[in-house]
C-alpha cells in the first residue's frame, strides 16, 4: 500500500474546510443548481489551508513541549537534594 502524499491528520479538517467552502459556492435559483467555482480546485485549495493551519499549530504547540528531554535523573542526583 503505497503511503498518500498529503498528511492524513489533515483529512478531516481538509473536508471540513471544503464543506464549508463548497456551501459558498453553490447558487440555489428555482431554475437549478450553478457551482460558481470548480470543485477540484475547492478541494485542493482546501487541503492546501489545511496543511497550513497544522503547520501552524505545530509551531505553536512546539513552544509547549519539554526542552530538555534528554535530561536524567540520577541516584547521585537524588542524593544532591538531601543536603
């Protein structure tokens, strides 16, 4: 199975995103139904905003994580803190 070439925790907010686009672009007349734009390209400018966004959260999430993970605790640590 080959691996897709978007991020799939993207997907979701991705579809969401064109839902919401899609909705503005569609006219409702007693005639019919007239798309003003075209649907690939709705979909691709949704996983294109998608993408930016998680960028985003990542960077700002990235100030939240630990900064010295590769710190550890040792006995002679420990025994420094009963003094």
């Amino acid at each position: 199975m080959s691996t897709p070439v978007f991020d799939t925790k993207a997907r979701d907010l991705a579809e969401k995103i064109y839902t919401d686009l899609l909705r503005n672009a569609v006219v409702v007349s007693s005639t019919g139904v007239q798309l003003t734009a075209d649907p690939k390209n709705i979909a691709k400018i949704s996983f294109k905003l998608a993408a930016s966004f998680r960028e985003v959260e990542d960077e700002l999430n990235a100030e939240n994580l630990p900064k010295n993970q590769d710190f550890k605790v040792e006995l002679s640590d420990i025994a420094a803190w009963n003094k």
